[in-house]
C-alpha cells in the first residue's frame, strides 16, 4: 500500500476518533422532538428496610405529558452511581416505587425526575434514607446520571489504539520487507 494512501487512513481514523470523543451521543439528542418536564417531582419521605428503600414523591401535575420517572442514588449527594427508571403516566396521587438489593450497612441518598420519552426533567432535591444523616441539596444537573469516565475511556482506548495501528502502518512499510526477502 503507497504511503500517502496510508497516512490518508491515518488522518481519516484521527479525525473519526476526535468526532467521537467530541459527541458520543449527538445522534440520540438531536432526533428528540418531546418536550421536558418543566418541573421535579417532590420526594418528601423514604421508607428503608434492610435490602430495599421504598421512595414516596408528588407525581407532576397532570398538564405536563410523562412518560415515567428515572431515580438516581449514591452514598453521597451527587454520587449518581445506580439509577433505574419506570414507566408511569399522569397520575394525582402519591407514587410510591421501592427498590431493592442495597446494602444494609450503607446509607443512602436519592433523588427523582420526570421524563417524557427522550426528553428528561428536572432533578428533584436529594433526600437520605435516615441511615445517614437526612442531607437536602439541590442538583442542578440535568440529564441521565453521568457515566462519562467509562464511556471516555472506551473511546479514548479507541482514539490510542488507533493512532498506535495507524502510526505503525506509516513508519512501517511492509513493502520494502517483502522486497528485501524475496532478493
């Protein structure tokens, strides 16, 4: 293969990997056309149990379109390491959802919000499960929990791997070994 095709292949993976890494998921959120919720759930109580905490929050008012509510919860206010979502419609009673399989020895915190298909809501307000101390802080951050390290490590291994291949295809021409062993 010539060299100047080579590093056309080289220049071609760079430019792919720095796309990538720029906006992983720039296709799912520019084909969203739902419109968010406007407001965050209130969740005012939490049930704990030794494995499962039992959540109790507000559902949005009825004039807002759901589709159902997403919680996100950590050991910490702003540790988004576990979340799980749920179908649920436009309801005016108090939605209850218990989740299951947590540590006993540890205390927790979460927090809800409302989507609406592709389209989230607000965070509500953090809210302990009483194991710890009861810690109330307002997130501003909007959107699924954060999994950006593992996801950018995925594509930063990608980016280095490819410039590695690509790098050794330029400085390494098979061609002139081949030549040299078939004399």
């Amino acid at each position: 293969m010539p060299k100047n095709c080579l590093v056309s292949i080289f220049v071609l993976t760079l430019f792919i990997s720095i796309l990538i890494l720029a906006k992983p998921t720039m296709a799912l959120a520019d084909n969203c056309t739902n419109i968010s919720p406007s407001s965050a759930p209130n969740l005012f109580q939490i049930k704990r149990a030794s494995a499962s905490a039992q959540l109790f929050f507000s559902p949005l008012p009825t004039d807002q379109t759901i589709s159902g509510y997403t919680i996100s919860y950590g050991f910490t206010p702003g540790d988004e390491r576990y979340a799980t979502s749920f179908a649920y419609g436009s309801s005016t009673g108090v939605v209850a959802y218990t989740i299951n399989s947590l540590d006993y020895k540890e205390g927790y915190v979460f927090k809800v919000r409302a989507d609406n298909g592709c389209a989230p809501g607000p965070w509500s307000n953090y809210r302990s499960d009483g194991i710890h101390p009861a810690t109330t802080t307002t997130n501003t951050k909007a959107g699924l929990p954060v999994t950006g390290s593992t996801d950018n490590t995925i594509y930063a291994l990608y980016v280095l791997v490819s410039l590695v291949l690509a790098g050794s295809f330029i400085f390494f021409n098979p061609h002139k070994i081949l030549f040299k062993v078939n004399k």
